[in-house]
C-alpha cells in the first residue's frame, strides 16, 4: 500500500525529536526556565543584521518576477560567482560560479551527493559517532552504510580503522569537522594522512574513493583551524550550509562544491544536477540565494556557543564528567555514569536536564548536549549536572 | 565512478531550458523585444503585494533564531492549521493541520508523494502529454512510466484508456488540471467517471490505487471549476504549490494534503514524512511559510494571463491554428503545422518565435506556446505566428 522504507523512515522514534517534544510539554507543564532541553542543533543566535538588510533590499531593488521567480537550477550565476570569489579569498584556490551548485541546505547538499557518487551495492563509510541522516540518505540511495570507529575515548579520526575498512566496494567516506556530535576538528596532518592512504587504495582501483566532506559547522572552530579538504586530497566534494554560520537553519540554503581541481569533475557534477532533479530539487530558495551571497564574508557570531562551552565544560569538568574537549560546532559529548545511555538520561531527565543518549549516533555509553541554548539556561543547569553527578557516587 | 541514471538525467537535453539559453543570447544579440520567448512557465504577473508585506512583518515581529531556525518537519503547526481553514472554508472539508505537510515546492511534493506510495516495480500511469518531470520522479522510485494517451486534438481525459491500462501492478495516476501543457480543465462528471473505475479496479485489488492530484495551477482557471478530488475519490493525495498562484516559484513553497478522508491516511503520512526525510527535506523554507499563511486567501492574479491568452487564441485561431482551447494555466497547446515539432520550431525559430515541441511531452506533433509573459511581447508576436503560417501555405 505504501512504500515499506519509507513508511519505516517515517515512523521510526527519532530520539532527538522525541526528547525535544517531550521538552516542549513539561516547559508547559512546570514553566521555561526549569526545563534544560539540550536536545536540538538549532542555533540560539541570532542571524546577523546583514541578513535583514540584505532581504529588504532584495524587497527594493530586485523587481518581484524577478526577486521570486525561477533561478537557473544550480542557482543564480552571479550569486554563485560572488560565493566562488569569497572562497578564493579564504583557501587560495580559483573557483567560478560553475563549481557550485545552490541547494537547499546540508541535507539536500549530502542527499545529493550520495546519490550522485553511489550506485546501488555501494559502501560509503561513516566514522562513529556520526549524525543519524547519514544513514537514512546512504540507504535511501542504495548503498550500504558502514560504521568506522573513531579512536576510542578520544574520538579523533582512525586513519588506521579507515584503511581497514576499505572494500572494493568503498564508494566514499563521509568527513564531518567540526564535527556533530563529538566537536572534534580534525588536523591537517590527520587529513594528509587519510589523503595518503585512499590514495594507495586508489592506485589499485579503477575509481577513485571520494570524500564527502560535509562542513555545516565549518564557521564555527574555537581557535582550531579547519582544513579546507579539497587542498590536501582531489577527490572531495564539499557539501555546506548557512543553518549554522548565518542561523539560517529553517530557511535552507547551502551548496555543493565540485572542485575544478577534482578530475572528471563535469561528470561529477552532471551527476550532482541529476541527483537534484531526481529527488524533486528544482532550485535553491530564490530570495535567500541573494541573501548569502550578500553576507558571504559575514563572520559567524560565536562567541555565545563559545561562552557556553567555556561554562558546560568548567563545571562538567569540576565534578568529574569525562567529555570531549569540543574543538567545534556546539555540541559536548559527554560519557554517560552508566554504561546504559538511555538509562543515564532517564535518571538525568529526573533533574530536568535533557541531553541525547549516543545510541542513535552509533556508540553507546554517552550523551550528546547541545549547547546552542541561551547562556542563562546553561548556568541554571550546573546546580543539577552536579546533582546528578553526585546522584551516581552515592549509588 | 558516478551513479549512471543520475548522470543521465543531469546531462540530458531539456528542451525546455536549451530553448530558454538561446532566447536568452538571441535577445543579448538583436535585442529583448525582437525575440519571443513562450519556453518556460515562470509566472510573469507579480507576486501580490500581500507577499511583500507579511515578508516585512515578519521580520518585525518575529525574533531572528524563532523567524530563521529550524520549524518541524511538516511545517509550523500554526502555518498548517491556518492552511487547513482556508482549505475548509473553500472546500466545505474538516481538515486540521495534521493532513498537511508543508513542503519545498510541487516538485518536493510530487517526488515525495510519488516514493511514498510506490515499491520499486509499481505503475505509475500518466495522461499524455504530460510534465515531463514525472518521469524522471517516477523512475527514481524504481517505478514503472505508463503513458496513457488523452482523447485525441481534444486532450480531454479519457476514462476508457485509464481502464484499460490498470494493471495489477498500478500503484497510482497522477492527475493535472488544470493541465500543463494542455490547458485543459477536467470535468467534475469525467473525475467522477475516472472515480467509478477506479473503485471498480479497488474491488478487486488488495491495494487501492491512489490518484495523486498535482495542482500548481489551481488557481488560474479562466472560468471553469476546479473539481476538489478528494471529495470525489477518497484515495487521493493533493500536490499543491504557491509558485504560480502568488507568483513565487523560486521561493520553493507548497505542501502534500493527506485528507483525514482518506482511509489509512496516518500510514500514508508516516510514509511521506519517510520520504521527505528520504529525499534530503527538512522543512520548508521557514519565512515563506509565514508568508503562505498570511496570504493563504489572497486571490492569484490571473487578469494578464487570460488577456494574453484572448490575444493569441483570437490570432491564431483566425489564421488557421490548431489548439486546445485554454481553459486554465498558461499554456497553448498547438498543432505543428507539420508533422515534425521540432522541424516546426526550426522555422519558427527563424521569426525569432520559440515555443516548445511536444516531443518531451510524450506526443508529437504540437507545441507548447508559454503565455505567462509580458502582454506586449504577446502582442509583438502575432505578426510572426502569421508569417508563420502564411510560409507553410505557400510551401
């Protein structure tokens, strides 16, 4: 009657929305500023004043057909031009307004990329712990998901588990740093290595492993630098959005970058446009598609989500949590006191406090709390992080 | 290297967009108003100012990170209950915002809508000609095209080629009206004959067969009602779009209505929230749902469409055309006056004409003549389509 996947998709508990709407029902029950819900990734910035500017003055200058109407599907040519020119200026490369194409956010931008590189049977590998849609969109497409462990406690990238796992059927890995849910940045020297070894793997192969780096957070690195992953390996398409660097989130809009240093790179992006067109993609929101590029070089506003780190970490660490040291993005990643995550949150949510357990991202025994909440409930929290904490010690 | 059915999509010809890159150069070469350029269907009246004004109100009302951040998958609860009302007041229905999910625009609707309610080896039945997109939405969810042709020169729907074309692997068939590229209207008796057969066909069958109704054009009917289907057949999903009733194509705003009517209708929509996950959706874009719901009553502007539409059937129709008498969007769909559509489009192009051959509508034969443009340019072409005429009488 229905498709069976997709009815799967659609009705399977998602432990993010479901502690969210759970979240939403007891501020109601015992009022906002008692409830600590560190479950979603929706930025608690405000967009910056440029963006409101830019809209208003698209409303003025830009005539309504115009403004609304249809673009070209990979975008306007002189706003992806404008977002070519603002990446030359960052990594030193050469782009034109032909190596991107305008999507409709990170999950239309991965979405299509993985169809775009995969054929059914295909193995994309994906490095635990690691954002849940990834396997929805792998398996969606065909191909087979498969989890890379992260190097135990640490969580940084395992080129060693990488080279292990490399099957004739390896079609691409997924990179995602900074990274959701760790906050981990990946270093340089670890992508040069990771670049080494798909490039053996490569020389005894007809195709090329691609890395699909997927860099929503890109903007938001407290004091660690974000390699530009094309520069250190050929083979990489870059998927990006503005959720996160401009709060943008609900308005959806990012690209695909198909390098021109990337071989074959028409073909790939042949392969990118059709995906668009297959999945029902016809064009990047027309008037956020003017609002970015007029706010391409706006420096995202981090110093909130830093602010709560600083904060969530100090006093996490005082009491004993054992977390990730996050690098990026806004999210800490924090061991659970029982081996049971699902059991920890339970006892958590006893406090208010509404963190993710890691189950759902591929590990198991630790929690993700997202800290892009306003600073004021970050603190109104520590009192019962220590509660609970002191909870397990008595036990 | 690249997944072969979506390289093919992305680099196959469209005719509708190569035809749009000539006008365009051609206009750059010899000037705007010497080219006419009927190709493509983006909305030339614009949008109402209604649009404009929820836009600003928005942004004065209502904080960035609530305005800019993520909404739900299906939408702003509120947004879909005041969606729902202005569909009761106008259908006499009892919808709630529960049967709508707010979508990226008809193409997200119809691609989710179709992987929803399609298994890989399903039928899809479509009536020639049609929107050729279908085709490429139907056959990435590894479903099967059935062309189904239309009453011949009428273009009416044809009940008796729908019946004998269902097969035990019919999944559903996808309904148009008003029609692109005919412009044809359905009547209410034909839907309710359509209806009776395919009841009929239910009987017999474990799985009804679903009509998927896509309604971009709904409210641009010059006069003839547009029949409600799911008051008429309650296996019926409704696509629908704001790109052309308010004139905002590029914005990527409409919605899926799985009608409380319909029976099983939470396993429909748990499967269509599945496939938007699928696809790589995850809400629409957030401020054009605000402004959707602001102007949900708002009346589509179709004064200019149906005087372009009175010029040019006067016109053609007084030198010997042949077309489907335009009852609703904005297309004239007209005989070729030789066999070959393309060839005609050859000669066409010589006056600087440029409609569409039918070829990539499934029939061939005729053209799409493209009427949502500017009136003088309308009017500046009927010289043209004369001449036009007048060469193939002396051949």
């Amino acid at each position: 009657m229905v498709n069976e996947a997709m009815f799967a998709y659609g009705s399977e508990r998602s432990a993010i929305r479901e502690i969210f709407a759970y979240a939403t029902a007891r501020k109601a029950e015992i009022g906002e500023d008692r409830v600590f819900d560190f479950s979603l990734g929706n930025p608690s910035v405000p967009a910056p004043p440029a963006v409101r500017d830019a809209i208003v003055r698209a409303l003025e200058e830009v005539p309504s057909t115009q403004l609304h109407g249809y673009t070209p599907a990979p975008g306007l040519p002189e706003v992806r031009s404008a977002l070519a020119d603002s990446l030359n200026r960052r990594f030193a490369t050469t782009y034109s307004g032909d190596d991107l194409f305008l999507t409709a956010g990170a999950a239309a931008s991965m979405a299509m990329t993985i169809r775009a590189l995969t054929s059914p049977g295909d193995e994309v590998m994906v490095i635990t712990p690691y954002f849940p849609e990834y396997r929805v969109w792998i398996e969606a497409a065909g191909a087979t998901c498969v989890e890379v462990p992260s190097k135990e406690m640490s969580f940084r990238l395992s080129v060693g588990n990488v080279q292990q796992a490399i099957t004739e059927r390896t079609a691409a890995i997924i990179v995602n740093s900074p990274n959701n849910p760790t906050g981990r940045v990946y270093r340089r020297e670890t992508l040069v290595r990771l670049a080494n070894v798909l490039r053996e793997a490569n020389a005894h192969r007809e195709q090329p492993i691609y890395v699909i780096s997927d860099e929503p957070y890109r903007e938001i690195s407290y004091g660690q630098e974000v390699s530009w992953i094309p520069s250190i390996y050929p083979h990489t398409v870059v998927c990006y959005s503005y959720s996160k660097a401009l709060s943008l989130a609900g308005e959806r809009i990012g690209w695909v970058l198909v390098p021109n240093t990337l071989p074959d790179a028409q073909r790939v992006r042949s392969s990118v446009a059709g995906a668009a067109r297959a999945l029902g993609f016809v064009c990047a929101p027309a008037l956020f598609q003017r609002v970015v590029a007029a706010c391409a070089d706006e420096p995202a506003d981090i110093e909130a989500y830093r602010q709560n780190r600083d904060l969530l970490c100090g006093a996490l660490g005082d009491v004993g949590y054992t977390f990730a040291e996050p690098e990026g993005a806004f999210y800490l990643w924090v061991r659970a006191l029982e081996p049971d995550a699902q059991a920890f949150c339970d006892r958590a949510r006893e406090l208010e406090l509404l963190p993710v357990p890691s189950d759902s991202f591929g590990v198991s025994g630790w929690v993700r709390v997202g800290y892009c909440v306003d600073t004021n409930t970050i603190r109104a929290s520590l009192p019962a992080w220590c509660e609970l904490a002191r909870m397990y010690r008595s036990l």
